[in-house]
C-alpha cells in the first residue's frame, strides 16, 4: 500500500512509467453497447420469478398528523396481496448511515408533503396503484413552515453545519476599503432528477436480503439498509452494475428500497417498487434554497482586502445536512479578511440534500456574478480582476495548493472563445432582433480522497480482471478502469474485464462528490503496482526497472510475453487508497473558466445561449472523451440553474407545483449551444496514486454565472434572484431605437 505523503515522490511509480498509452485516450465506453442494446438491465427490469408489485402511499398534507388510516377497501381490490402501513421500520423519505434514526422513524407524524407513510403491494403494478387510491387517510392538519425566512436565520444546533471561515478583522477591513461591494443573492430548489427514478427489486434468501437498487453506493447502502432494518449490514448485498444517473440524488438509500425489503418479507415473495416521477421530487433530496450575501472590499487598484459570503439555507426537522455554499469560495479568490458562513432555516419542506455540485453550483452562481460586478464597478476587466487576485497560497489557511492551472484556464479560455472580441459596455451590440454579451466566470470543484478497494487479477492466459463495488452512474467507470488497469499492466483494452456495482466486490468510494473516479483508480492502480513489482522479481528485476508493454515484460535485457512469465498461474493483489497526510498538507481542487455568448430578444426578453467554451485543470485525464462528456453535462446543468429549473412549493399547501418535467424546466437540445471543452493537464501527484482530480461536478460550477454576465453585457440587466426569467428581464429591456 502507497504511502499518502508529500515526501513519496515514488508513489505513482506505475502510471507514471506506463507506456501502453491507453490511460486518458479518447475510448468509448466499454458498456455502451450493452446500453444501447437492451442488453444492461437496469434494477427494476431484472427478472424474478413469482415477483410483486408495490406502490408507495404518501402523504396529502404538509404538516400535521394522521388520525387514522382505513385500508379495507385497498385489500380488497383485486390483485392486491398486503397492504403495510403500521411497521415502525417504514422510513419516511430515503435512509442512509449517518442521520439520526428518528430523522426518519416519525410514527404518523407528517413533516412535509409526499412523506411516504405505507404501501401496497399486488400482482402487478397497475394493480397497486390502482388499490393506493382506495386506502383512506384521515388527517389533523396543522400550520406548516412552508415559506421559512432565509434572511432570518434559526437558532439551531450546529452539527451540520459547515464550519465558518474567519481570518482577519473582516468588519474593520471592509469599513476602510477604498471599494466596497455589498449584495444579496436568491437560488430556488434544485431537483436532481435523474433519468431513471428510485427503483428496487427485493428478494430474500433465508436470512439474507439481495437488493437491486438504483443506487450510487452499494457498500454505503449496506449500512444504511441494516440500520434501517436492525439486521446485520454483512446479511445485506446491494446490487447495481447500471444505473441511470443520480447526481447526489442516489446517495442515499431510496425510501422504496426499504418499503420493498419489508414486503418482500411479509409477503415471501420478491417485490419491485419503483417511485413515480411526482414521489421522486419528495421522496429523493433536493438542493436547498438559498439566500447568500456577498461583499467584497478591495483598494484602489482591485486588489481584494476582505471577502464575505454568508449563506442560509432551508432544510426541514432532524436532517443534518447544510448547503456548504462557500466551500469554493474559501480558496478562490486572495484577501486578507474572510468571513463565510452558513447558516438554517427550518422549514416543513422534504429534505434537501447534496445535489451535484453541493456548496459551488449555488455558490459560484452568486460569488462569480459579484465578481463580475465588482470588476465593472473598478473599471477593470473580469478577467483582469481575477488575475490581480489569484492567490499564491490559500488565503484561508495558508496551505499550498496541489495543480492549480487557474490563470491558464483564463488565458485559454479567453485565446479560444474570442475575448478580446468582446465589448465592455453593455447593450452595445445588435444583430436584428437581438443584443449580444459575452460573459465569464471561473469554475471551482474541490478535490476530494475517499478510502476505496479493488482487487487486480492478471490471469495466466495474459488477460487482467479488476473487482470493486464501485458504481458507475452514466460517468464511465467501466472504461476508465479498464483503462487504468491495462496502462498499468500494459494490456490492450479488450484484454481487461471490469466487475463493478455489487457491494460483495471490494469496498470502494462509491460514485459522488467527484471522488469515484479518481479514488477508485488509486486503488486499481495501487494494485498493479502490486502486481508489476511480483512480475519484475520473476525477471530477477526491480519494479522500477520493469517495462510492461502490449502484454510483455521487459527488464534486464529481455523481452518476455506475460504468459510465459507467469506459467501458468495468476496472480492476484489488493489495492487500498486512502487519505493521507498529504490530505492536511495542501488544498487541493479542480479549476476551470467557462466563456458564453448569449443572445436577449430586443422584445420578448427571450435569453438563448449561441455559444460556450470551457478550459478545466482536472490534473492526469484518465479518458478525454468521458471526461469532456461529464464537463458538457454540466454546463448544461448550469445553463438550466441560471434559466429554467425552480422547484416551487405552495405556500399554503407545502406541496411541490412542479414535480415532473412537464412542469419543471430543464434545458433541451434547443437551449443547449454548441460547448467547446479543453483541458490544461498536469498530473497531480499530491492528489492520488491516479494523479487525477475530480470532474463531474466542476462543469456545473460557474457556467451558470458566465451566462448571467453575458446577459448583463448583452442588455444591461443584472438579475440577482434566480433563475433569470422573461419577467426580469421584460420591464427593463434598452429603449428601442
């Protein structure tokens, strides 16, 4: 196992001597014929035999309790085989391993509307659905928080909560500055509504119970399922080699994956229970609303002396979690005063949780339009202004940074997209119908290292096999191990097999918080390491000497083919990545600066976005083409934060208005432009054994703030409550000619 430490120059020995040249290749996806297909079973279509059907009852009201439940009528409906609605077990939203229990054991207290309260369960779905409407619920409504004040904060214990940043005498350095910035900002709820909703297939054998789920972790999902439970988490396997996207949504279990365990044992038989799209916006956390503040004092000449960025967030009764809003600004930009806080707001809303990009997606929007502001206000160019306070270690503990290709990715950028192009003053530029503005922002994405496993078998007949239960969602971890695998032991790609997704495999980070990739690789990569230095020492050689190449060895003079040096047997080796010291001795994230060009209707306020052009530091790239994929995905998911999505509540009901994709808006093909993504690449040795630094998320942080610059250059409007609609712009559109 490799020492995590700033003085072990060696621990990347095995990637950094490959030469297969596999490992950051454009390859496309190994499982994407299996996708397109058919061939990959996603959880609720794998087969059982003899299986039921189960559909979740929820709650009517969003706040109060239940009188009583009359369910007569339900089992009597034809088809219907149990109906399960007194089991403390039955959780009220989806589970995981760290809330407290009484989060989710409320008895038949109601917390917020679509609480899952029981189920039904028949010989067919549509039966189940069917009978759910016959079971009668009696209420006692009582008066919900369902518009809690976010410039008003609770006073609320502080676990959770993410600590504040405070250096310098803010409030003194802020009152003297030459230049002060001041304002506030609004994000609405976030849905991360993945492709395929919560789904789960339920069966037990003896003691012991087998779930296919839609999950982002199956080894966190064995505690979680355990504790929910109370039986032992080593009688649980998780089961999940596709799922359809999760974007943090799947980081917890799904209430359904519980509602099915029950049943399936009630009833001996396997249960499959997948949420509507409606259940799944309550059912499955969201991205909190937020009120944040931002204020920035500088000197005469730009340079940032105090940064504040204060944050509330709503989140509803005994959940932990809180929005970290500015865990990018933290290390962002220089200053000598910081203060950055978050702070709650209780409210009867379901439960908001970590969706992509928790902390920078809602963060950025704010923090990168008031530097955008703030520029403007010094008569300096947004770029210039972020040069000028590009710091040389992190203002906010003084640390060194890992790679931090920051001032490059602006240079780039602005090479690529034309920035030279652009004119300062806005509403200055007209084609017909439409102004046209250029904006920027930066992109920041801290880096993360999470334990994870993986066993590496390279088998006599020269082919290699990697285990571990990590999961991939949409991202590619089927090709990018393969890839590590086979640059590391010098293999072709159709010579390694991947097995992933099943919590008896080798525990990993699981997919999220842009960890999976690079701390699953660190450990398949660890492995090899293993296995080379085995190979090397049948050449009487040392690893460092070892040469592996389209599956031969080479060391001392000669050449020998992996078959022949092993004889006939395998050889197996477990990687174990994990943090180090290296972790506490620096900062370490992933960089970027996103360029959009947008167009605003003259008339009609009507924003459409031509054009984008991102430049990222995502240190060692293991595949370009997936990559550049979960980068686009991103944007696009920024240019929806800053347009279109608004999940709404009703103020007087607590019930989501828009819980489905007819009502709540996310980019099509037609909103998204053509995005051009670039990469600076300079492996980051302090991060991994892998080199690599996180991805998925870093496309979604600042690209909804460059198109709200580019729409305040196109028209002159700065929109500080978000998403920027027609209405915000309609009433103070330029005079026409």
């Amino acid at each position: 196992m490799a020492d995590h430490t700033l003085s072990s120059p060696e621990r990347l020995s095995t990637l950094d001597r490959a030469v297969q040249r596999v490992l950051g290749q454009p390859i496309d996806r190994t499982d994407g014929p299996a996708k397109v297909s058919g061939d990959a079973r996603y959880s609720f279509e794998i087969e059982a035999d003899n299986a039921l059907y189960g559909h979740i009852l929820t709650a009517g009201i969003g706040a109060g309790r239940i009188d009583a439940i009359d369910a007569d009528a339900a089992r009597a409906a034809p088809g219907v085989v149990a109906v399960l609605v007194d089991d403390p077990r039955l959780p009220a939203d989806a589970v995981n391993s760290f809330d407290k229990l009484k989060s989710w054991r409320l008895g038949h207290d109601i917390r917020f509307f679509g609480q899952a309260i029981g189920v039904v369960v028949a010989e067919t779905q549509e039966a189940a659905r069917a009978a759910a409407r016959l079971v009668d619920i009696r209420y006692a409504p009582q008066q919900g928080r369902f518009t809690p004040d976010l410039s008003h904060p609770d006073e609320i214990e502080p676990e959770g909560l993410r600590p504040p940043v405070k250096t310098g005498d803010f409030d003194a350095i802020f009152a003297g500055a030459t230049f002060r910035y001041d304002q506030s900002y609004s994000t609405p709820i976030h849905f991360p509504a993945a492709m395929e909703p919560q789904a789960t297939l339920a069966r037990w054998e003896d003691d012991e119970l087998i779930l296919h789920s839609s999950l982002q972790s199956t080894g966190g999902a064995t505690k979680a399922v355990g504790r929910a439970l109370d039986i032992d988490p080593q009688k649980v396997r998780v089961i999940a080699p596709f799922v359809g996207g999760g974007f943090g949504g799947k980081t917890s279990v799904g209430a359904e994956a519980i509602y099915a365990a029950i049943a399936a044992k009630h009833t001996g038989r396997p249960v499959k229970i997948v949420q509507t799209r409606r259940q799944v916006a309550a059912l499955a956390h969201h991205r909190a609303p937020t009120r944040q503040r931002v204020r920035i004092a500088t000197d005469a000449d730009g340079h940032i002396r105090a940064f504040g960025h204060h944050a509330v967030i709503a989140q509803r009764d005994n959940r932990s979690f809180v929005e970290p809003v500015h865990i990018g600004t933290t290390h962002l930009y220089a200053g000598d005063a910081r203060l950055m806080t978050v702070d709650l707001a209780r409210a009867d809303h379901p439960t908001s949780g970590a969706v992509r990009s928790p902390g920078e997606a809602c963060g950025t929007l704010a923090v990168e339009v008031a530097m955008d502001e703030a520029a403007e206000a010094l008569g300096l160019d947004p770029i210039e202004f972020r040069r000028r306070n590009e710091p040389k270690v992190s203002p906010a503990n003084g640390k060194p940074f890992g790679t931090r290709k920051l001032i490059e990715c602006y240079e780039e950028g602005a090479r690529r997209f034309g920035w030279d192009q652009r004119s300062a003053k806005p509403a200055s530029r007209r084609e017909g119908d439409w102004w046209i503005g250029h904006g920027m922002a930066a992109a920041i994405r801290s880096n993360i290292t999470v334990e994870a496993r993986a066993t590496v078998t390279l088998e006599a007949d020269g082919s290699a096999h990697i285990e571990t239960d990590m999961t991939d969602i949409g991202t590619g971890t089927y090709t990018i191990l393969m890839q590590v695998v086979a640059e590391a032991l010098g293999l072709s790609p159709d010579r390694v097999r991947v097995s992933i997704g099943d919590s008896s495999l080798p525990r990993s980070a699981g997919s999220g918080g842009s960890f999976g990739a690079s701390s699953a690789s660190s450990a398949a990569a660890l492995a090899c390491q293993e296995i080379a230095g085995k190979l090397a020492a049948k050449l009487d050689a040392e690893a460092k000497d070892l040469t592996l190449q389209d599956g031969h060895a080479t060391a001392r003079n000669r050449r020998v083919p992996l078959t022949e040096l092993l004889g006939g047997e395998a050889i197996s080796a477990k990687g174990h990545a994990k943090p180090g010291k290296h972790t506490d001795a620096h900062v370490s994230a992933s960089y970027g600066a996103h360029f959009a060009e947008v167009a605003v209707n003259a008339f009609t306020g009507e924003v459409r976005v031509r054009r984008m052009t991102g430049i990222f530091d995502i240190g060692r790239v293991l595949n370009e083409k997936t990559a550049r994929s979960q980068i686009v995905g991103g944007i696009v998911w920024g240019i929806g934060s800053v347009l279109h999505e608004d999940g709404v509540i009703d103020p007087h009901s607590g019930q989501f208005v828009n819980p489905d994709f007819g009502e709540y808006h996310i980019p099509t093909h037609a909103d998204s432009p053509p995005i051009e993504v670039h990469f600076i690449e300079e492996v980051d040795n302090l991060a991994n054994e892998a080199g690599a630094k996180g991805v998925g998320e870093l496309g979604n942080s600042g690209a909804g703030a460059a198109v709200a610059n580019a729409i305040y250059n196109a028209c002159g409007i700065r929109v500080h409550d978000f998403p920027i609609t027609l209405d915000k712009l309609l009433s103070a559109l330029p005079e026409q000619d």
